[in-house]
C-alpha cells in the first residue's frame, strides 16, 4: 500500500480517534509495560479489527504500537503462540481451548482477552455436487446416502470454530462426520485452490474464501454459520495465561485499539469498503476486493443464482455485543470437543472457562470507552437443530447429542 494511502486512511479515522478523549491507561502505573505487541493473523476478512488498528494509528493512542504478522496456518500461530514469538493472534476460539487443554497440540495455560467479530464464515460444496443435486444439508445427506463412496471435507483446525461449525451442520442433518465422511485440515487461503483440483466435496472457512470460489466458478454456498448458530463467536483476541498476567496493562491497551478498530468498522457502509480497500491488500489477504465487500454489507449469493440480504452478517463491534468474551461461548467449543472425542471426559467446563476468558480485562477496557457490557456472562443461543446451548448443564448437553463420536 503506498504512503499516500495509508495517509488518507488515517485521516479518514482521525475524526473518530480525536473526538475521544485521552485514556487514563497510557500514563503512570498503568503504562504499557510492553511496547510493541506482535499479532499473528490469517489472510480473512475477520482480521479486520486487529489490522485496522494498527493501519488507522489506534494503537498509538494508547502507548503500543501493533505489529501485525502475516502466517500461513494455524498450527503455526498456535505453535508461535506457545514459543512466545507471537504476543497475541487473531485466533480460532475452539484453539485457544484446545491448547489450554493440551488437544490438538501441546498444553499451555491461554487467554481469550475479547471477541474480535460474530457470524460470516460459511460451508462451501463443490460445483460437482451442487450439479448432483448438492446444494444445501438435506440434500447433501441424500447424495451421501445414495453414493457409497468416500466423502471428504475440509476444515482449517481440528478444535477450531470451522471443524465444529462443519461437523455440527453434518450431524443436524444425519450425517457423522467422524464415521460417515473423511474430514482434513486445510489452512484457509488453500482452500480454493485444494477445491480446484478436487481434494475435497465440501470446505467450511471464513471469508473471502467461500465467496472467492464461487466467484471462481468451482463451489457453492450450502449454508453460512449464523444460519447454524446466529451471532456465534469466531475468532478471538488470543494469548497466553502468561501474557495476560506479566502485561495487564499491554493487554488492556490491545483491547482498547481493537475495540475501537471494530467500532469504526461497524461505523458504517464507507468504513467497511474502506477496510476492504485495505485488507485486500496482499499484505493481508491477498485478494481481489470484491471477493471481500459484497459479504461484509451482509450481500449474499449462493453461486445458483440466489442472492439475498443478511442482517446478521459479520461484526466487529454491534455496540459491545459481539466482543464480550462470554463463558458460555467458551464452554460451547468444550461441549464439542467431549461430542466429538476430542476430550475423553467431561472438563470442568465452568472453571475452565473463567480461566481463560479475561472478563475482568475486557471490562477495565469496555469502561474507558463508555462500551456496554451485558449483565451476566452466559447467553442463550438456539441451533440449526432448534436445541438451545445457555451453559447451564454443560454435561448433560453434551452428552444428549443422537450423532456423536
């Protein structure tokens, strides 16, 4: 991106970053105590917030300077996470999760800090399929039964918010992911290209790439995740248990610029081109803007020649609602894992939970903004299946699954 550029961009959040008044955090006891924090990300859409944040000079106000870092997979930010190479990541949820619990790699005690945007990634199937009569999870089901061969699909990490999004639409619909198809990890900006040369029938990944393969002409739109849970979390502002606790103050200020990062996204329909200007970017995504802007105003097609418009698109912000670190969000991805065979036993979902989720952080942030934060730190949410997850008896929910491992 040239200098000009970047200048315009900046200029153009200098009315909201001015309006603001200075924070009490920059100076005194409540300086950063570490300056530059390096952020892992993975070429989305939904990296959006912690990018901006450093692009529009966010992060200066409150005494850090963000270095975003580009990486290849998410083992890979999970691996730099634990070494330390990275001070924090726009992370998959059910990673941070699986970490903390020593699955899908090795066991270090980690922080969820806030919830960096809801909704908006999606379930694509292959062309082929679509043209068998594949086109959404019933149908998909009947194909599958019909067709005695091997299936496979393709998610971006085994604990993550995309394997389980992918397995739970499969199960509504009768097919068990883990008996009835073969399911691979494929990191996200592969996605399309793996499709291309038929690696796989199906892929569940977040932006721009479902709406880049239909774009391409090589698969299409089966169901997008708020349609299996409306205002779900995805990705979070992830650390270490140790980060979080030698560097409240940088953490707090982090959570303070990506907070703003997201506001200004919501803000409205010029601020979120303007963040697709940016991100498209080959230093981020690397990919045409229109593969980016038509879903993030919720402008959606499904590559059969419907199209529709989706309120419950992806946020960055919705006035606080999608960045507070729920417990109950947090436990969901534990209830899957246990479903899935993931976990052996039962964890202690509440406990765990308070252990990563730094609702206290969250809040010391959320109240130099004036931000809103809801009264209870559990929610209630209805499924695709029509059950309802409010964290209340997270063993019980787990357990009364019909298709499970």
């Amino acid at each position: 991106m040239s200098e000009d550029r970047r200048k315009l961009l900046a200029g153009a959040a200098g009315a909201a970053v001015g309006a603001l008044h200075p924070t009490v955090w920059a100076a005194g006891s409540d300086k950063p105590e570490k300056e530059e924090v390096r952020i892992g990300f993975i070429p989305l859409t939904d990296c959006a917030s912690v990018v901006m944040a450093a692009v529009l000079g966010f992060d200066k106000k409150y005494g850090i300077k963000i270095i975003p870092t580009k990486e290849a997979s998410w083992a890979g930010v999970r691996d730099k996470l634990v070494n330390g190479e990275l001070d924090m990541a726009h992370v998959l949820y059910g990673l941070i999760y699986g970490v903390h619990l020593g699955i899908a790699g090795p066991k270090k005690d980690m922080a969820v800090l806030m919830t960096l945007n809801n909704n908006g990634q999606a379930i694509t199937l292959s062309k082929k399929l679509a043209d068998k009569g594949a086109i959404d999870g019933a149908s998909l089901a009947k194909l599958m039964a019909a067709e005695k061969r091997e299936y496979t699909f393709a998610q971006t990490f085994p604990t993550g918010t995309h394997a389980m999004w992918l397995n739970y639409w499969l199960a509504a619909h009768g097919v068990n992911p883990v008996r009835d198809a073969k399911v691979i990890t494929v990191p996200p900006p592969q996605m399309v290209a793996n499709m291309r040369v038929g690696n796989m029938d199906g892929y569940c990944v977040g932006e721009p790439w479902n709406h880049r393969a239909i774009m391409d002409g090589i698969g299409i739109t089966a169901v997008t995740t708020q349609d299996v849970w409306k205002d779900h979390p995805e990705k979070v502002l992830g650390t270490t248990g140790e980060f979080a606790k030698k560097y409240p103050n940088t953490a707090r200020a982090v959570i303070m610029a990506v907070l703003e990062a997201g506001r200004w996204i919501d803000a409205g329909l010029q601020n979120k081109l303007k963040m697709a200007d940016v991100i498209a970017d080959k230093a981020y995504v690397n990919t045409g803007v229109d593969a980016i802007n038509q879903r993030i105003l919720g402008r959606y097609q499904n590559g059969l020649g419907k199209t529709w418009d989706d309120p419950n698109h992806m946020k960055f912000f919705n006035d606080g609602a999608v960045t507070f670190p729920y417990l109950s969000d947090g436990m969901w991805f534990l209830t899957q894992h246990k479903r899935w065979g993931l976990l052996k036993e039962h964890p202690d979902y509440l406990g765990v939970a308070r252990q990563i989720n730094q609702i206290e952080l969250y809040k010391q942030a959320a109240a130099q903004l004036n931000i809103s934060v809801p009264k209870e730190p559990m929610r209630s949410s209805k499924f695709i299946d029509g059950l309802v997850w409010d964290g209340k008896d997270p063993a019980k929910y787990a357990d009364a699954f019909k298709v499970k491992a």
